[in-house]
C-alpha cells in the first residue's frame, strides 16, 4: 500500500551538504587530535552555552550519560520524584545510580509532571525532582522551584527534547539547578549521538568535567568514581556545523507545524497538544491524541499510517512505570497514574522534521482526516 515510495518517518536528521563538513574533518586529521575536550569541543561548549543562554555548559557522548552524570554530580541520593511518562533514559539514570523513582501523575495540558502533585509524593527520603519538558512544552518551572526551595530538594531536567525552547523570551534551559539535554539523531540539534548538562556555576562545571572524564584532574590525580562520557571530536564539529543550519530547520519544521495545526485542529475526535502561552517550540515533536470519538483507536491509526509508509511513533507508550523494572514500585500503580495511562493510549507523534516534503504533509493528514476510509 505504500505505493513504492520512500517511508515516511517520524524524524529525520537534517544534514547539511557533506562537502561543508570535511574542512572539518580535515583539521581533525591535520592535529589528530580526536577526543579528551579537543579544540572542536571547547568551541561548541561556548557556542551552545551561548546560544542556550547559560553560564557553562558541559558536553557529552549523549543524553542518558549525561543524566547519570547530573544525579552523581549533585550527590542525590534515595527518593527522586519523576514522570512515567517519557523515554525510559529518564528513569533508567536513577537506577544506575541506586536511586528509587517515585512516580507522580502527569498534567492533561501539558503532558508533563502535574506540580500540584509533587507535595504528596514527598517523603523524608526524596532528595530531588527529575521533571522532563516532554515534546519540548516547558514543565510548570516556577511551581517546581517553589515546591524544592521549601523542601530543600534539588531540581535536574531532562530536557532532552527542549533544545532551543524559549518562554517569556528566556530559554528553558536556564532553569533547575541542573538541565540535561540529548543531541541524539532524532533531536532537532544533533551530533549523531551527543548530550549535555547546563549550569550555573564554575565549580558544579569543573566536578561534572572531572565526572565525565574518569574522576581525572591532573595526570596524578583522580578526585572521583568518575565515568567515560566525553563528545568526540568529529561529534563536535558536525555540533558547529548544524548550528550554521539552526534557523533555516527551524523555519521548515514551524512550517509543517502550522500546516498540521490549521489542518488537523478540527477533525472530530483529534485533540492537539497547546503550548503554555508566550512559548516559543522547537517544534520537535507533533502529538495528537486520539479520543473515543474518532473512528480508529489509536493503535489501529498506527497500523494504518504503517501500511501507507509513515511511521509515526507512540511517544510515550507503554508508561515507563508499566516497564518489568519499575512496575512493582508502589508508585507505578495504575490507580496513581490515571492521566498519563490515559494519554499513553491516545497519543500518536506524527511526522514532523526538516526535510518533510509538502506532498508528505498532505498525505499524512489526508490519512488522520479520512480515518479508517483512507486511501
Ligand atoms: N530523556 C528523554 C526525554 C529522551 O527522549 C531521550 C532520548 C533521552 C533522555 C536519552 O537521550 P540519548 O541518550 O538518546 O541522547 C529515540 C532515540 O533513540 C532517543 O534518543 C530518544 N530520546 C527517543 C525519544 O527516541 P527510538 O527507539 O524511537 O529511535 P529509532 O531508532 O526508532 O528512531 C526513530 C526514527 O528516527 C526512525 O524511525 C527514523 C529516524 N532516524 C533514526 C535514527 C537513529 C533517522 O532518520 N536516523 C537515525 O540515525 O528512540
């Protein structure tokens, strides 16, 4: 049924002409001089620092490490609360550290933690709040820093998906007292693999430095239990290079966002996600959320869009508290849960990248707005 004709995904990287990337790989050949914070890689620290408005920043070989690296970094420990509804990265990087999650429902708006119920979550154990900006949508940050500041607990982001996410004209990423971002493939900034943690101050940068290189400080020194989560240099330089192509993306994929929105808002049964007020998106991801009232479920929808070739994605299903792992927790049960089991089993991330080509939209929505009638 896919009619011969390329799949389409639910991302793709954009990747800028190859010719503009060897100058780069040329100077890496030149002074050979490939990984352990090369030039490459001290430049794209400043850029993205910049870029992200934060005072330093540290990079990483991706995401997850970079999340393990964040909790070790500021010593939590015991009880951290999280959401169940996002990648498993999120909750994995408390079990690599011992750490037990404690999951709390999720907001029907805005498909992040539901700050309302972090206080009954807390317990003399909890160290921290580990919130994610899901899809990019800025977590409620004011209530959350309100909530730590009076129980004395520290705030890590996962915003893996918030890169360049503005609100009020700041960007997301400022806030917390750690923020953790992926620079993976299907990010909208990418180094093939890659991550990050932003922060505030000089000395949490140098430990999460030493953290990611071993526990190093000098050639006789080891400060720390540290691990191997460095950025290469070729990562790096591919880093320098998107950044040259930020804008124009950005544009494209704002394109493909509209288009969905003007088109897809009013088909009975599709729900939208809407962004908090004065949110400037990265426009990474497009959520629906397929109610009782349209004609296929959800995963019937899939199956079709799989058989026409687009392979949408049910981000976030199943709820990382359903996972073997974490599912006996008392705090995965279902009964505390109810939002975020609901959305898992409605929601659908229909393609949205770059690239996508006009007749790719159309027929993407052509398949939502026609249901089971399709095609
Ligand atoms: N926290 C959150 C909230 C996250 O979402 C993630 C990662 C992390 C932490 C951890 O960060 P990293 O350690 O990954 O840096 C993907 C990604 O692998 C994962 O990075 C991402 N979140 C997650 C939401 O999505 P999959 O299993 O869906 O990936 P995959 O391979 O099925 O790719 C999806 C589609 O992207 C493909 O159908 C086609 C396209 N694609 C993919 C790759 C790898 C390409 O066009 N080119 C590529 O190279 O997990």
């Amino acid at each position: 049924m896919n009619d011969g004709k390329k799949p389409i995904y639910v991302t793709q990287p954009h990747l800028p002409p190859l010719a503009e990337f060897i100058p780069y790989l040329e100077k890496i050949w030149e002074s050979r001089w490939l990984t352990n914070a090369g030039p490459y890689h001290q430049e794209l620290e400043v850029a993205l620092a910049r870029y992200l408005e934060v005072p330093y920043l540290s990079l990483f070989t991706n995401g997850t490490i970079a999340l393990v690296v964040a909790l070790q970094a500021l010593r939590i420990s015991g009880e951290v609360i999280t959401t169940p509804f996002s990648f498993v990265a999120t909750a994995h990087s408390l079990l690599w550290n011992g750490i037990k999650p404690v999951f709390v429902d999720i907001d029907p708006n805005t498909f992040n933690l539901d700050a309302e119920k972090i206080e009954a979550a807390i317990t003399p154990q909890t160290t921290a709040i580990l919130p994610v900006h899901c899809y990019g949508t800025p977590c409620d940050t004011d209530r959350i820093r309100q909530i730590a500041d009076r129980y004395g607990l520290k705030v890590i982001y996962d915003a893996a998906h918030a890169f360049g996410v503005k609100q009020n004209g700041e960007s997301l990423i400022r806030h917390g007292d750690l923020s953790v971002l992926s620079f993976h493939a299907t990010k909208v900034f990418t180094t093939f693999e890659g991550g990050a943690i932003a922060c505030r101050d000089e000395k949490t940068k140098q430990r999460i430095d030493y953290l990611k290189n071993f526990g190093i400080a000098d050639e006789v020194t080891v400060v720390g239990p540290g691990i191997n989560g460095k950025m290469n240099e070729v990562q790096a330089a591919f880093g320098l290079l998107q950044m040259r192509y930020l804008e124009q993306t950005q544009k494209k994929r704002s394109a493909v966002d509209a288009f969905y929105h003007t088109e897809i808002s009013n088909i009975p049964g599709i729900r939208l996600l809407h962004l908090p007020k004065c949110t400037l998106s990265n426009y990474s991801y497009f959520p629906i959320l397929v109610g009782e009232e349209y004609p296929l479920n959800r995963d019937k929808l899939y199956t079709v869009m799989r058989e026409h070739g687009i392979f949408a994605r049910r981000y976030f299903y199943p709820l990382i508290s359903e996972m073997p792992m974490y599912r006996g927790l008392p705090s995965a049960a279902i009964a505390n849960l109810p939002v975020a089991s609901r959305i898992s089993r409605q929601v659908l991330c229909i393609p949205i990248h770059a690239d996508l080509a006009g007749e790719e939209v159309e027929k993407v929505i052509e398949i939502v707005r026609s249901g089971n009638k399709c095609c």
